[in-house]
C-alpha cells in the first residue's frame, strides 16, 4: 500500500531553499521520494551544498524577479507541490519606517510569495496538486516593531485562502502555516540580534528569545518541514484554506 506521505515520482518547487525551513523542506521531500525538485534562493551557494537525489533544479535569483519566474514556468509544467517560503526580515517602529524599508520586504515577502504561487497553480494546471505557503504567527498575533513583516505575512496567509477557493475545483489544495520562533538565519540580520550574539552567544540569545513562547523554546527548521510536507501530502486530503499554526503557545 502506498504511504500517505510518499512523494515518490512526484516534483515540486521549494523557494528559500538554500538554508533553515527551505532546505529541510528539500531534504524531506527528496528524502520521501520526490523525482524532480526546483529549488529557488539568492543563495547560489547554499543551493550547490544540498546534497539530494534525484532530479534537481537549482535557480540562482530573487523570487520578486517575474523575468525569473516567466522562464521557469515552462520548465514546471504538471508541477505537483510547492512550498512558498522565501521571506527575508525587517525591524523598527512603523511611524520611522521609510517607503524604501518597507517596499524591500514587501517585494520578496509579499510579490515574491504571489508570483511564486501563481506560477505554482498555473504549473499545476488541472491535474491536480497542492502548496503550502509559510506565513508567520506575527500575521495573526500583532508584535511591534516588526511592521512590513507582520503585514506581509498576513496578506500572503489570506492568499493562500483566497487561492484554495479558486483552485478546489482544479483538485489543488492551498494552505498556509503560521511559524512561532523557529531557530534559522533569518535572524542573522537583526541588529539587536546581532548585538545580543556578540554579548551572550547565539545559543543563549535564541533561549532568551523564547521566553516568550509557553513552551520555552524555539523551533527547529526540521519540525517546521514535518508540518508543511504533511499538508502537502495525501495525508491532508481534505485539508484546503487552512492557516495552521505551530507557534509553541506564543499566540496564547
């Protein structure tokens, strides 16, 4: 019998794949018998370190670049699965950002994540298949300080709803997936980050972080692609326009 959670044969389309939730989205899916993986970062470099079966696509670019998307398209047809994951951070008070700050995250959270998954559904065509988008606990739970991010991750979870009624009757299901603290490198880039790091150590900053979530601790990339790669798969057969949350409590 096959397994409910067996990729086997079967392609998909990862972007933000080269580090954290992307790459172990890549790894579960080739690891469970996925055939073809487009795998899409700025990261050529964390690209060219996955080391995977099969059939690997790897494209060096910006998921905001539509030319990208415009050649890659062709390239995906019958696409099964896609996780859209791509997604870069931002910080400061709403009233002190300026239009640039917040253009810079909307362009890869926000029109990256559409032009990721219009291209997935179209790929998709009328066989069927199914995407997950990666939101964020900060679209549901307002967090200050974190405006175009919070924002972004809100629009790209009502997307994916808006996307799941209009690709049911094609068989596509759409869903979203609302992460609390997850331990990747999208912190790397925070300033008060980068200040903590230098003052107690990484490790000790991520601890001190989740404080804040009822489980005390943060996520693992891993964890985060068990529950995305379980909505993709049959498993979730009757699962379309869900935003799940797996966030340790923080949203409580």
């Amino acid at each position: 019998m096959t397994q409910i959670q067996d990729f086997t044969g079967r392609s998909a389309l990862v972007t933000g794949a080269a580090s954290g939730i992307g790459a172990a989205c890549a790894r579960t899916l080739a690891a469970r018998g996925a055939a073809k993986l487009f795998l899409v970062d700025v990261d050529g470099a964390g690209l060219d370190a996955l080391d995977l079966p099969g059939e690997v696509h790897r494209i060096n670019g910006s998921v905001a670049d539509e030319a990208l998307w415009q050649d890659l398209e062709p390239r995906m047809a019958g696409l099964d699965h896609s996780v859209v994951n791509a997604g870069i951070g931002a910080g400061g008070p709403i009233a002190d950002l300026s239009l640039a700050e917040w253009r810079r995250v909307m362009a890869v959270n926000l029109d990256g994540a559409f032009l990721t998954l219009a291209t997935s559904l179209r790929a998709m065509g009328s066989t069927g298949g199914s995407a997950v988008v990666v939101a964020s606990v900060t679209g549901i739970k307002p967090v200050p300080g974190i405006g175009p991010y919070g924002v972004s991750k809100a629009a790209v979870a009502h997307m994916a709803r808006i996307a799941a009624v209009e690709s049911a009757k094609k068989g596509i299901r759409v869903n979203a997936i609302a992460p609390g603290g997850v331990d990747t490198a999208i912190w790397e880039s925070g300033e008060d980050f980068q200040r903590s790091v230098a003052s107690i150590g990484r490790e000790a900053t991520i601890k001190a972080m989740a404080k804040t979530t009822p489980l005390g601790r943060f996520a693992s990339s891993e964890e985060m692609a068990d529950t995305i790669i379980y909505l993709l798969s049959d498993a979730a057969s009757n699962i379309t326009g869900h935003v799940m949350v797996s966030d340790g409590g923080f949203i409580l």
